[in-house]
C-alpha cells in the first residue's frame, strides 16, 4: 500500500509569499490581461480588470512582482509617472518590438497592489539603468519629506509614499539583464545595494539576481562575494517539456511528454537543494532567503499568436505541474522565502487567458485557491513511501504532498502524477488525532483538458468525499489519476 505519514511536529512558517505571481511587460499580460483603463468597456476599478481584480483576492495573492523580466532592464521609470497623455511611446524592444505606451507605470502598479493587499516586488534596471535612476526611484516611491522625487509623485497624485516591501536589483543579469559574468554582478550588486536608500519604516528585502537553473557556479560566487550584503538571491527555472528550439505545445501531447513535463517540474527540488547547500555554506543561518522568482511551464506559443507573446493553453498538465512546485516549496520554506509563477495572465503559465471581456480561469489558478490554506500554516513533514511512477527507464513518484497546521487544521495538499492509474494511499498523521472536514478535488478525463472561453468550467475543483478516517486514525483514499487532491482536517 502507498503511504504518506504525517509528522505533526513545528518546523517553520509557509511564508505567503510562496504564493506570489509576476506580471511582466510582456504581450497581453499587463496590457488586457490586468489593465484596460477607465474608459474601457471592459468592467473595471479604477482601470484594472474587475474580473481579475475579484479572482486574486480569492486566491489571497501574497505578492506581485513587476515591470519584468528581461523588460526591466530596459524599463525607466521616469516614462510611467505623470499624465497618461503626456508618456513617451516607446519599442518594447525583448518582446516583439511592439509600441509600449507607458500607461501601465509606478502609480498603476502600486495602487494595484494596494487594490489587491498584496506586497509589490520591484526589479530595477541594472541592465541598461543607473544607480542614480534606481536611487531616485526608490526616493519618488518611498520617501514622506520634502525633496524633488517626492513632492514630484506628490504633484502626480500620490500624497503618502508606497510601502516597498521588496526590490530587485537587475534580472537574469547572467542573460537578457546585460550578459554579465557572476564575479562583474557581484560588485555591481553591491554598488546598487549600497545605495538602496531606507526611507520608509521598514527596511527593503534586496534580493540579488540570481542563477539561471542549474549554474551553480553562480550562486558559490554571489554568495561568496555579496552573500552578506543581500536579503534573497533569485533563482530561475522553466519547465519545458522538450528543448528550447522545440519546447513542445500545451496541448495535443502524447503521454511520454506528460511524463517528461512532470519529471522536469520534479527537478525544482534538485535544485533547491543543491543550491540551497551552496548558500549553507556561506550562510549557516538561513538568513538568505532563495527567491524563486521565475517558475513554470513554457511551451510553444498558440498557432496564430505573435511568437514573442509567449501565450499558451493551460491544462490539467500545468495544474499537477503548479501542485508539484507548491508543495516542493512548502517542504524547502526553510530557505525559500518567495516564489512567483509567471506569468499572471497571458503568459506563459497564466492563471487567466482573456479574450476582450471574456476571462477563463485556468487548472492553475485553481491549484492556488485549493492550495491557499497552507500560507502562514506551520509546515508539517511528511515521507512518500510507495509505488513509482515508472516510463521507458525512467522513474518518479507516483504522490506529492504537503502538509500544514493552522488554527486547529491541518490542510494536506496530494498529485497523483500518473497519467493513467488511480492510487490507492493510505494517509497516517504520528501522535495527533484528527477528523476529516472537506476536501476538494481537481482532474479532468483527458491529459490536455482545459478552460475555454466556451467550456470555462471543464476542469474546476469539486468536492472530494474521499477523506474519511477511519478508527485507528489513518485515512483511506484512492486519487484519480492526474488529480490534485486538498484535503482540510481539525487536529486534536
Ligand atoms: O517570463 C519570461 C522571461 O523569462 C522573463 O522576461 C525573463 O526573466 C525570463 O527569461
């Protein structure tokens, strides 16, 4: 019989932010898929999708991080404050050349994330920016007194200055934030960083742009050199079922390729690990959080769409895919301290797919409101003991999982990665009583299924009565296959 045991013994917080998303100067992810402005006929608050707006609060969205990417290396800031008609058009040059009208600026995704109650996450442009251009930005966000940066987002409608919890200081500096070799970044790291002025009353988390998937060499050198002189160091990984020149479509897959997209998102925790015991060694503490701050699927972009708006469908793949990441970030939140999906909508592994004033919510979406109960839950260990999910040569687990406490509940979160086979598993919680509340359950009957604009309810969650405990404590279960399974108890 499968297994997975429960250790309810205290480890440490799921910070919030694990659950954080990115929206990026990129095709229709800003432009429709967040902002369509006051005019619009679109509904709106204040310019930003109502729809959207409703649908991330549900999901209690922790974090949001913004202009990019490889945008904010080219992103000056100066173009996005100020009257509307007034911004200078300029090319967007990453993706596809196509005119930005700079509508989208500082005070749009600032109120934004004040609209939604979430942290906003600044990356600055090292690239091609300076460190005076970073220094005044962060003085026009944050400052209360009276200079010319603050009394200027004073005259364009901001009275208090914005929190700013969080600030990047360049983005895959390695690649597109301006091809630098590690030992280059890490001193001009530390001349950005010193000049990442504390104006409000808590201090800014700066996090250093860190490596791009398995470049080890990397992060040994920034933690070397910078390691005390930042608050995160990032970490880059797509899953890509096949190669960069042949990535793969979103849809229409065979099953070998639902393997290999699983085995790949599976990958995350390798790296975790191996550069999480590259950051042990410089730093003991843990004080240094790893900021996943790019993560999940890149497929080749819908027929008929610009090659450079990297848009694509979104299956039941993607939502064992995002459930896989989540609970791999849950067990690692001891040096994990934030994660961000990319992209928000539009996007890459959008939650939402937009079409004028339609919306579709997507599996993936869904896997953030079933998951939602773990942030700020106390983590709860856990140990897989059971069958393999086996293809050709190949292995991996059939089951991942995660668990956390909070108020009384425990929520434990469950992937039958199988693309076939239901898994019969028993569920045992060591030395605590508990008793079955709800669960919810999401799976569709083919490996592609997704939301459209015509069938937007194909692959929701529903209500799984699959949780029952039985006497001696131990709950017997069976997944469907390709399912992603919450289940909420009360603990004694
Ligand atoms: O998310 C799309 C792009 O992927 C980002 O702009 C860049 O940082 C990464 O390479």
């Amino acid at each position: 019989m499968n297994r997975v045991i429960v250790y309810p013994e205290p480890s440490w917080k799921i910070p919030r932010e694990i659950y954080g998303h990115f929206s990026e100067h990129l095709g229709r992810c800003i432009y429709e898929g967040i902002w369509v402005g006051e005019d619009s006929p679109i509904p709106n608050i204040r310019g930003y999708r109502k729809d959207v707006v409703e649908a991330l609060r549900r999901i209690r969205i922790p974090v949001l991080r913004w202009p990019g990417g490889c945008f904010a290396d080219e992103y000056h800031w100066k173009d996005g404050v100020g009257p509307r008609e007034n911004r200078p058009r300029r090319i967007n040059t990453h993706w596809g050349r196509v005119i930005e009208t700079n509508h989208f600026g500082t005070h749009e995704f600032l109120d934004l994330c004040e609209l939604l109650g979430c942290e906003p996450y600044v990356a600055a442009n090292v690239g091609s920016g300076t460190v005076q251009e970073m220094g005044e930005w962060i003085e026009y966000m944050t400052f209360g007194g009276d200079s010319e940066m603050a009394e200027w987002r004073r005259k364009n409608g901001r009275e208090k200055p914005w929190r700013l919890p969080y600030l990047g200081i360049g983005n895959e500096t390695w690649g597109c934030g301006g091809n630098m070799r590690p030992e280059f970044y890490a001193d001009l790291y530390r001349r950005y960083r010193t000049y990442v002025r504390d104006y409000g009353e808590e201090p800014i988390y700066k996090i250093a742009s860190g490596a791009n998937v398995d470049d080890y060499r990397w992060t040994e050198v920034l933690m070397r050199e910078a390691g005390h002189l930042m608050d995160g160091l990032s970490l880059h990984y797509y899953t890509v079922p096949g190669t960069w020149e042949e990535k793969g479509a979103a849809t229409g897959f065979p099953e070998e390729e639902w393997f290999e997209t699983l085995k790949k998102a599976l990958f995350m925790e390798t790296l975790i690990v191996r550069h999480g015991t590259i950051m042990d060694r410089y730093d003991p503490e843990r004080r240094v959080g790893l900021i996943v701050d790019e993560w999940g699927t890149w497929y080749r972009v819908e027929d008929g769409t610009h090659p450079a708006f990297l848009y694509q469908q979104n299956t039941i793949r993607d939502a064992l895919v995002a459930g896989i990441h989540l609970n791999v970030f849950n067990r690692h939140a001891y040096r994990v301290r934030m994660a961000n999906l990319a992209q928000l909508a539009n996007v890459l592994q959008a939650l939402f797919l937009t079409e004028g004033e339609k919306v579709v919510y997507t599996p993936t979406y869904h896997v953030f409101d079933l998951y939602a109960p773990h942030q700020e839950g106390e983590h709860l260990p856990l140990r897989y003991e059971g069958d393999e999910y086996r293809m050709g040569k190949e292995a991996i687990p059939l089951v991942s999982a995660s668990a956390s406490r909070k108020k009384g509940r425990i929520h434990l979160t469950l992937c039958n990665l199988h693309h076939e086979k239901q898994v019969e598993l028993t569920c045992e919680f060591m030395g605590t009583s508990v008793a079955y509340r709800e669960g919810h359950i999401l799976t569709a009957d083919t490996l592609d299924a997704h939301n459209t604009f015509e069938d937007p309810d194909r692959v929701v969650p529903r209500p799984f009565d699959g949780g029952v405990v039985s006497k001696e404590g131990v709950v017997r279960t069976a997944l469907p296959p390709r399912s992603v399974v919450a289940l909420n108890f009360s603990s004694g």
